[in-house]
C-alpha cells in the first residue's frame, strides 16, 4: 500500500452543508467539485441531496472526506434546512455576485439561523459565486470579504462555469479543519505573490532575449563593398 492509498482511507469525514438562496449556485458549485462539469440548464434544488468526495489536503498530507449536503433555498422548503446544517462541521454561505438580495438574506436570515443552531466550533464560509459575470456584479468582492471578516469566515470567490475558485475554497476549509489557526488570506496573498514573481521573472527574461536580438551586430554593405562581390564567384 502506498503513502497516499493510507491517507485516503485514513480519511477524516466531515459534514458539510450548503445554505442560500434558489439559483446561486449551490448544486453547480457541488457538481463542479465532485464531477468537474457544469450544466447550465440545471435546476433549483427543491429537496436535500447528497455526494461526498474525497480529497488530500495540501502541505497537510491528511485526506478528507466532504459529505456534501445541498439544501433547497425557496423559502418554503427553509425550515427543513435545519435538520442538515444542526450538526455540521462546515457551513458554506452561498451567494452570487451579480444578486444583491441573495447577499442581504445571508446576513439577515441564514446567519442568524446558523448562529442559534449550529455547534460552536463550525466552521464558516462565504462563497461569492458567478464570479464569470463581475461585470454585472451588484456585490463588490471587498463588501463580501468584510461582510466574512466580521464573521470569522473563510472568504472565496468562485465560478461554477469556469470552476474557478472551488478547488481552492475546499482545499482551505481542510486546511482550516486541521489548523485553526489557518490563514488563508496570508496563503492567497503567497500565492498571488508567487504568481506575480514568476509573471514578472518571465517577463524579464523575454526582454532580456529581445534585447539580444535588437543588439546582434548588423553588417551592413556600403556601396563600394557591394560592386567588388557583385559577380564574384564561390570559391
């Protein structure tokens, strides 16, 4: 047996439950996650569904199990939610970006269920989804990012379409689960670092060639050269 084979059946399994509004995206961002497509024409859920995946925590070296529970979000079905997110480990706030409603009824309805009915040491997060159509945004990322820093939650803009994000917001909730102490915002601001580094080292070295290119000695034959090696034939 492998390292990697007794990690993953050393799993640690953990409840997670997806809560917001119909249509932000909770049943595509699970989709994504667990089967890497997107269908455009899916509908709201109207019951409670469930899938897991099992994944390795970067850095960590230890596998989770995501027990993915994905909730309805007409106003109907809200109280039947509580029986899902009453004992889960992680709570993922959804909401889409080009929605402000859909941001307004995490901070005044779903917060305050969770607040009242969720164990004390659940995890929070805060998903920003359709990040694809920031140009249509009514929910700036900075208001979303203060809104789960007031809150204590992870905070992380994704898309479904382009599954943008969600690799990334799953791999910090495992390392927020091992690590309390967990800063995720220091690792994406490594991250974009390391990216702009690189960004720029490649850029560098691309004028570094250009300019070897523009340098190259250029011969240039004057008139007179030109007349002595007209007709001269090749040794």
């Amino acid at each position: 047996m492998s390292d990697d084979e007794g990690d993953v059946k050393a799993k640690t399994e953990l409840k997670v439950v997806l809560i917001g509004e119909a249509g932000v995206g909770k049943t595509s961002i699970i989709k994504q996650f667990v089967n890497n497509e997107f269908d455009p024409e899916i509908e709201s859920s109207i019951s409670s569904n469930f899938t897991s995946k099992t994944i390795k925590i970067e850095g960590i070296g230890k596998a989770i199990k995501f027990d993915l529970w994905d909730t309805a979000g007409q106003e109907r079905y809200r109280s039947l939610a509580k029986i899902f997110y009453k004992d889960s480990k992680i709570i993922i706030f959804v909401y889409e970006v080009t929605s402000k409603k859909t941001f307004k009824s995490l901070k005044e309805y779903w917060y305050e269920q969770i607040k009242v009915n969720s164990l004390p040491d659940t995890i929070l997060v805060l998903v920003a989804n359709k990040s694809d159509l920031y140009n249509k945004a009514q929910v700036e990322e900075k208001e979303g990012q203060e809104w789960a820093d007031s809150i204590g939650a992870i905070f992380q803009s994704t898309s479904a379409k382009n599954n943008s994000g969600i690799e990334v917001l799953f791999q910090n909730i495992g390392k927020k689960f091992f690590n309390p102490d967990f800063d995720y915002k220091s690792e994406d601001n490594q991250a974009k670092k390391n990216y702009d580094e690189k960004k720029n080292s490649n850029k560098k070295k691309n004028d570094e060639e250009e300019d070897d290119v523009n340098n190259e000695p250029k011969i240039v034959l004057t008139k007179e050269a030109t007349k002595k090696t007209k007709g001269k034939k090749c040794c």
